[in-house]
C-alpha cells in the first residue's frame, strides 16, 4: 500500500514538472511508420534489426552500444548478508565510463553450478530493492533467489538525464543493459538463460530490455500492455521521446522479443484506465502476428489475473 500512496502523491508533481519537456504529438505527425504486418521469417528478422538500429539512434545509445560494454565494471561489495538460501549484496559498478551506480545483487548459497539469472526492475516511486519486498511486486525477486536464480535490480525511476547527449530512456535502458553484461561476465550464470521481469514503469523497463538486447531469453512484463494513445492522457510522460511515435507503438516494441519467450501480465482490477485487459488483449493480438510468423506462437502469452497493478510470481516463474 505504501507504494500506492507513493505513487498518488509522486505522479501529479512529476506531471507539471515534466510534461514541457517531453515532445507533443501533432496532428499532423506519421504515426507507427514501422507497424508490425505479416511477413516472411527472413522479412520478420530483417524488420527487427531496422526498428532496433532506428532506437539506438533514437535513444542516443549508438556510441555505448558499440564500445560501452568494454568499460571495466570496477565493481565492489558495498554491503552484503546471508538470506534465506542466498547472499544479498549491494554493489557498485561502472555503468559507463564516467558514471557510477549502485545495484542489489544476490547469488545463490550453491554456487557449484551455473544458474538462470533475471534483472528485476521496479516501477514508479520504487528503487533497486523494491522487487525483494512484499506490495505490489510480491517480493518477486526474493523469490526467484530463493529458487537458486542470480538477480540483479537497479535503480530506473529517475527523471533526470544524468549525462550530457543522452536522453532518459537511453540512459535507463544501458543501466539495465550493463546489468547483463554484469551477469554475463559471472562464472557463476548461464548466459543462455537470462531473464528480465518487472511491473508497471518496471514492466515497460523489461519490455525494451528484451526488445533492445537479444542476450535476454525471457520476458515478464507486468501492467504495462496498452497502446500509446491511452497514455497521452494522464499518465507520467516518460515514456516518450522524439521520434518514438513516428515509427511504433509498444506492440511493435514488443514484436522485438519475438521468437523468445514472453509474458505480459495485467489485472482485471487495474486502477489506471492505461493497463486494462481490454487493451491489453488488442495489443497482444498484435505482437502475436511476429511470433507466428517465426513460428513460435507457444512463446507468447497474456495472463489475465483477478488483481491490480501487481506483480505475479506463480505466473511468470515457470517462465524464467
Ligand atoms: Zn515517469
């Protein structure tokens, strides 16, 4: 419930104060230039690589994504204690080379194997350990720990561009993809086995997460499936970013995970007339196109759930 009340008093504010600075849809703007249609396997493929090389563009990621991954991570232990079957460490690292941040990563108390890894991301008004807490998220991480998974989270509901020629999408997608390069370099991960879940500002996190890079080989994003259109109106616009209406909307986004696993997950008592079922089911209608077109139309799926805007643990973790 704190979260909910945070939430409430958070948004409003965040409206005034960022709604000049995110850009306006004209009338006359081309929408969705890039909509997903049904094509050839090849075509599909090919489509993904132009919308993904169109984003990093976008987001001003082009020069990280090229040589950032090499950046020396310089991490260190900042604090760490033994949980229930597994150690829970605050660390830093080096996100680029000139920006440091801090993440909650846990390992497994039987380390003798590699392990699934996810990256758990929280919404609005949470921070890096909201997703080992009850709430909303229903300690989604903690849960995945205690099932022997590796999982990393960081912080990604700034509203502040933190280096200069970014922008704040960018920046928080290079956090969460650093955090698999994190895990990446870890003896103790399966790289092929990598996941990423999160809900509602997390649930939009994990979507360009695993839209943006193919490392990730499962999905769950929770509370987040609409279309654009219904978040002009109301909803914190931090979501958007030049030139990101012009050529999709979140189905074609989500159309980049295709064939890998994917879960989206929205509540029939979700307050926010953003996230309904309704929507949520045209949208999904859409991203299936792509998977049945790769072949994969068993990958991807809409679990409706009786709640609000909360995570569902028993839902997604037969997936990652
Ligand atoms: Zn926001």
């Amino acid at each position: 419930m704190f979260e909910y009340h945070l939430r409430a008093f958070y948004l409003p504010i965040l409206f005034l104060a960022l709604l000049a600075s995110f850009p306006a849809s004209s009338p006359a703007e081309v929408l969705r230039s890039m909509r997903y249609t049904p094509r050839s396997p090849e075509e599909a493929r090919a489509w993904q690589k132009n919308l993904r090389t169109e984003f990093y563009e976008l987001l001003k990621l082009e020069d990280l994504v090229q040589s950032g991954h090499r950046v020396a991570f310089a991490s260190a232990v900042i604090t760490a204690t033994t949980r229930e079957g597994y150690l829970f460490q605050e660390i830093g690292f080096q996100t680029t080379a000139n920006r440091r941040i801090h993440a909650i990563l846990t390992l497994p108390s039987d380390s003798t194997a590699r392990h699934p890894a996810v990256v758990c991301i929280h919404g609005h008004g949470g921070d890096r350990f909201s997703t080992y807490q009850e709430g909303i998220y229903n300690a989604f991480a903690a849960e995945l720990a205690k099932r022997g998974v590796v999982t990393v989270a960081v912080d990604v509901g700034q509203h502040e561009v933190y280096e200069e020629g970014r922008t704040l999408m960018g920046e928080r997608l290079w956090d969460l993809i650093r955090s698999v390069d994190l895990l990446v370099a870890m003896p103790e991960v399966d790289p092929s086995r990598i996941g990423c879940a999160g809900l509602s500002l997390g649930g939009e996190m994990a979507m360009w997460l695993g839209a943006m890079d193919e490392r990730i080989s499962a999905v769950a994003s929770s509370g987040f499936l609409t279309r654009m259109d219904q978040m002009e109106e109301g909803h914190c616009p931090c979501w958007k970013f030049e030139g990101l209406r012009g050529l999709a909307d979140w189905a074609d986004i989500y159309s980049l995970i295709a064939p890998r696993a994917l879960m989206c997950q929205n509540g029939l008592q979700e307050p926010a007339t953003d996230f309904t079922v309704p929507l949520a089911r045209e949208a999904m209608e859409e991203i299936k196109l792509i998977y049945k077109d790769l072949g994969a139309e068993d990958r991807v799926s809409l679990a409706v759930h009786e709640g609000a805007s909360c995570y569902r643990p028993a839902d997604s973790h037969r997936l990652l």
